[in-house]
C-alpha cells in the first residue's frame, strides 16, 4: 500500500529533479534561438565581432535523419559536450563564401552516428542570424585527423567534421569529412 504511493511521489520527484538540472541548457538554447534574426541593419553593414566560446551561432537540420541541432561557438570540451561546434577561425555558418568556407565539429553520439548516415545529395539546412541556408552534400571523405581540410570540395561552403567510425570504443583513428555545397 505505501509503496503505491511512494511510486508516484518520487517519480514526480525525479522529474522536477530533471527540469531543474536541463533549465540552465534549455535557457542557453532557447535563448541564442530567439535573438536569431533579430540584428539592426548596422550590423550587416559593420563587421561583427566573433561570438564568445559556447555561444548559439546556428542551427543544423537534415529532415532525412530527424537531425536538430544546435550549433555552438568553439570547440572546446564543455562546448562539444552541448553539441556541434563552429571552429573559431573560419567563416561563422551563413556567412561563409566559396573563398572562406565554415568548418563545424560535430562530437559522437546521436549527431556523429547522423552526419555519418549522411549520403550524396542529402539536404542539409543551417539557420544562423544571416537566415536560412539551404545546402546539399557533395562529398565524403575518410581522413586520417592531420588530413582534414575545409571545403573538401571545391565548391564547399560548409564542412562537417565527425570523428570515424562513430561507435568505435576510445578515440576514433579517422575522421570524417561531409562537404557542403549552397543551393541558394
């Protein structure tokens, strides 16, 4: 009998214990997506200054997969424990050009084990401050770490970097590199 009562108590318990704990993420994400598109026209005209390490920079979404993502600032460790990471240095996602593509990391787990599932021709969306891009794959390729490079193709303006195979056990030998190529 008082286990019939317990049961729910502390399951009702354990899931204000989980609010709490996800709020502070939750705020961050959330956060970061409702001042997308909110930037004065000064700032498309002024350079923008480059986002903090952790900081929203975008969204990456790929129907096929049920991929949705954030994308983060930086790739440090408690960044890439939130989700894919801008790499500081490159073209922030939306600005990018054939000149100065954008490289994002993409740590294991669910959004490693999906960018491997990734084939040619697969649409790819990155919603930034900039707006909604519209890209396609073009190119895959399997690369010892030293080896990577951005815009593995040509005409790449996005490069995503997983390491390979995703499910090995300890740090993956190889990397895997998923060229973008804008379809706007």
């Amino acid at each position: 009998m008082l286990s019939h009562r317990l049961g729910p108590a502390l399951a009702s318990v354990g899931l204000g214990c989980g609010i709490l704990i996800s709020a502070p993420i939750a705020r961050d994400v959330y956060s970061g997506v409702a001042g997308m598109g909110r930037r004065e026209s000064v700032a498309a005209t002024a350079p923008a200054p480059r986002p903090p390490e952790g900081e929203l920079v975008a969204r990456l979404t790929v129907s096929r997969l049920a991929l949705d993502a954030p994308v983060f600032e930086g790739v440090e460790a408690g960044t890439l424990a939130k989700g894919p990471g801008h790499v500081p240095g490159t073209a922030l996602p939306g600005e990018e050009r054939a000149t100065r593509p954008s490289l994002i990391a993409i740590p294991r787990g669910r959004n490693g084990n999906a960018i491997a599932r990734l084939r040619l021709g697969d649409r790819v969306r990155l919603t930034s401050p900039a707006g909604l891009r519209r890209y396609r794959v073009v190119e895959r390729r399997v690369q010892e770490p030293a080896q990577v490079r951005l815009g593995a193709a040509s005409s790449a303006r996005v490069t995503l970097i997983t390491p390979f195979p995703p499910d090995f056990p300890g740090p993956a030998p190889m990397r895997l590199a998923v060229a973008l190529e804008g379809r706007d």
